[in-house]
C-alpha cells in the first residue's frame, strides 16, 4: 500500500460521483490495494452524502404550458391523419415525439453542486478526524496532571502527617563545607524528604545519604544539588517505623560507595528522628 496523503480523499470523491479519469482511478485502486482505512471511510460516507443528496432533489413535474402543447399536436396529427379500417384502425398509433435535450448548464450545475458537497464533505471529515486527535492528546494531558497532582498531595502529606518525625543532621566531623539538611519522615506512609541547602560537593567527590537501621546502615543514594546548591531527596520507603532509627551523610569518591550497606568515606553529618 502507498502511504497516504489528503490527495487520496479528493480521488475518494471523484470516484464516489463517477467523475475520475483512467489514471486517478488507477493510482487510488493501486494506493487501496492493501486496504486504507482513512479512503474506505471516506468513500463510505461519501457515498451515503451522494445518496441522501438525490433523495433530496425534488421531482422534476412537466409545466403545464408543455403539457396543453403535447395534446395539441397530438389532436393535429391524429385529424390529419387518415384513418385505417379492420384490424388496423384497432392498432394504437404510436406517434414519435421529438427529443427534449437537457439543458447542459442544469446537468453541470448539478455535478458541480455534487462535487462542492462531496469536498465540502471531505473536508468536514478531515476536520473532525483531527479534533478527535486533539481532543485524545488533551485528555491524556490531564489524566497525567491528575496523576502528578496525587503524586504531589501524596508528599505534601509527609509534612502534614500529625505523626511526622524529624531530624535534623549535624556536622560529625570537620573539613569541607558541609550542608544543612533536615530530615522529615512520616511512619504511616514510610516516606520521608530529606532536604539539602548550601550543598556544595568538593571536586571528584560526592555526598551519599543513608538510612540508619538495626542491621546497619542503608543507601539512599548520590545527592546532587541544583545551581542554588539546593536538593531534595525524596524516600517512597525509608524503613519501618520500629526499625529506622536515624539518617546520616558520608562524603564519597565520586560515583558514591561500592556498597550499598557500608559508606566507603567518612560519615560527616548525621541526625536522629524525633518526634
């Protein structure tokens, strides 16, 4: 199948009014050889636009004037002419009546009509075909804003929860400049935010946080800071409530710690949970 382009409706159009030429009908039969959706529904409701058009003209009724003159003639010709005897006088005499020609400009200004309708039709379609698009990028826009908006009340709720736990980490060791980073954990949802300010990593250096628990410390991951040297790390699940107990901060060759469950530098902030 060729791809399609909007020249393939105007063929669909042409062909539904018995107006395309050898060629055109040719290129759309080749281009819906394999089956093309967009045409076959365009020729389906072309072809129902043509239909519902000649049920609308209205019945073409001789005018009066024609018909008194058809009798007149006939009356002429049937006194001039001499009457048969017998069987033949029986015969019905069938009298020839000269060819009425259809006004040529009814007949293309009826085509014409046709094709304006067909396009115009055409063109509706296309229209319509695209505000359905629009209107299902639109409708997936907003089921993702509701989406985030959730996501975003679900971690406003951390600060809120009347459960709320806090820590704030303080300097356990002196050297580089360390940030200011306060902890927020909420048991019922097990979330937590921790913010950073002031964050400024040493170079070749990285700053990793952890969750401190029963077994040992946690990973959080690498903490990278915007241009205003702020960041926020935020924690779908920091641990059970009964079991985190603290969180903390190591200053780490850049990349972090090789493992997950042991800081590889020095611990330089830490900070336990209060209620």
């Amino acid at each position: 199948m060729t791809i399609h382009r909007d020249e393939h409706l105007d063929l669909c159009a042409a062909r539904v009014l018995g107006a395309i030429d050898e060629v055109d009908r040719l290129e759309l039969e080749r281009h819906m050889a394999s089956g093309c959706p967009e045409c076959e529904r365009a020729i389906a409701e072309l072809s129902q636009v043509v239909e519902h058009l000649a049920a609308a003209a209205p019945a073409a009724l001789p005018r009066p004037a024609l018909r008194a003159a058809v009798l007149e003639r006939v009356r002429a010709e049937a006194a001039a002419a001499p009457r048969p005897s017998g069987s033949a006088a029986a015969r019905r005499r069938v009298i020839e009546l000269p060819a009425r020609p259809r006004p040529a400009w009814r007949t293309w200004a009826t085509a014409a009509a046709a094709v304006v309708l067909a396009v115009s039709a055409a063109a509706s379609w296309r229209a319509a075909d695209l505000l359905r698009s629009e209107l299902s990028g639109v409708r997936d826009r907003l089921a993702l804003a509701e989406r985030d908006l959730a996501i975003e009340r679900a971690w406003a709720a951390v600060a809120t929860s009347p459960r709320t736990r806090v820590a704030e980490l303080a300097p356990v060791t002196g050297g580089a400049a360390l940030p200011r980073v306060r902890a927020t954990y909420d048991p019922a949802s097990r979330r937590a935010i921790i913010a950073f300010a002031g964050l400024v990593t040493p170079a070749g250096s990285d700053f990793e946080l952890w969750a401190i628990l029963p077994d040992g410390p946690k990973s959080l991951g690498v903490v990278r800071a915007d241009a205003a040297g702020r960041a926020e790390v935020r924690v779908p699940d920091a641990g059970d409530p009964g079991a985190l107990s603290a969180f903390a901060v190591s200053l780490e060759r850049e990349g972090g710690s090789g493992n997950p469950r042991k800081p590889g530098g020095p611990v330089v902030l830490a900070g336990a949970l209060k209620s």
